[in-house]
C-alpha cells in the first residue's frame, strides 16, 4: 500500500463520509491499484474512519427524520450507497418503529399539503400517492391521508 493512496483516501473521506463500496469504487476512479484496496479500505477501518454498521444507522435515521421518508425508500437509499442488504434491514428495523413511521408519515403530509389535502378522491389519490412515492407502506398511507382530512374537517 502506498502512502499516496492513503492520502487519497484521507481525502476523499474529509468530505463526507462513505461506505466501504463507495470508498471502493472512488479509490478505483481515482486509479488506485486494485490490489491496493482492500489493505487501503482495512487500514481506514482500523483508524476508525470506515464503519458501515454505524454510517448506515445515521443515514437510515438522517432520512427518516430530515427527509421525512418511509422505510422503502430508506432502505433503497442505504442500498444504493453500497451497504450490505443485512445490515440495510437491521438499520432500517431499529430506525423505523411503526408507530415513528406514522409520525413521520403524518408530518410529510402537513408539510406538503400546508393548506389541506385537495378535495376529492382525486386529492386524496394524490396524496397516497405522495407518500407512496416516499417509501411509506401501503396501510400508513391510508391511514395518514384519512387522518390529515379528518384533522382538517374537525378544524373547519
């Protein structure tokens, strides 16, 4: 292992932090010796700069809690950044306690639909469809949407 790819490393992570197969595949771009890697990505793990299990449970609440996702759209988040689909579920099962989600649910429908959700089937549609799209189950959707319109007729 040479210095030089330490160093890159070192930089690469000074930015944000990165999962093991995004560290990877950075090293590799930037013409980092294949054979290089793992002793690279080892090293970066003993120095405490690489942990998967730890990275993946902060995103995996990050999301939930700042973007206000469900757990579908949570996990495919954690999958896409190169975590292990085991530690994906394990990460989402701690973060995402059912009765979080319907909270989380709810308040992306209070941000979205500020003014209420629009009349109608079609509305309500439209904001099943929201939170689907949000990586929320199908019966929190229901129950989100159903609750917002009853919340907001209880006000008029």
């Amino acid at each position: 292992m040479s210095g030089n790819s330490l160093e890159i490393a070192f930089g690469m992570l000074a930015r944000r932090p990165l999962s093991e197969k995004e560290a990877a595949v950075r090293l590799l771009r930037k013409r980092v010796p294949e054979s290089a890697i793992p002793t690279v990505l080892a090293r970066l793990r003993d120095l405490g700069m690489l942990d998967d299990p730890g990275l993946c449970r902060q995103l995996a609440r990050s999301y939930r809690e700042t973007r206000v996702y469900g757990p579908a759209k949570i996990a495919w988040k954690l999958v896409s950044r190169g975590f292990p689909q085991p530690l994906v579920e394990e990460a989402v099962r701690e973060e995402c306690l059912k009765e979080d989600v319907e909270a989380a649910a709810a308040l992306a429908l209070r941000k979205k639909y500020r003014g209420g959700i629009p009349p109608g089937r079609e509305g309500a549609s439209k904001a099943y469809r929201f939170l689907a799209g949000r990586g929320f189950p199908p019966d929190i959707c229901r129950r989100a949407v159903g609750a917002r319109r009853t919340e907001l007729e209880g006000e008029i």
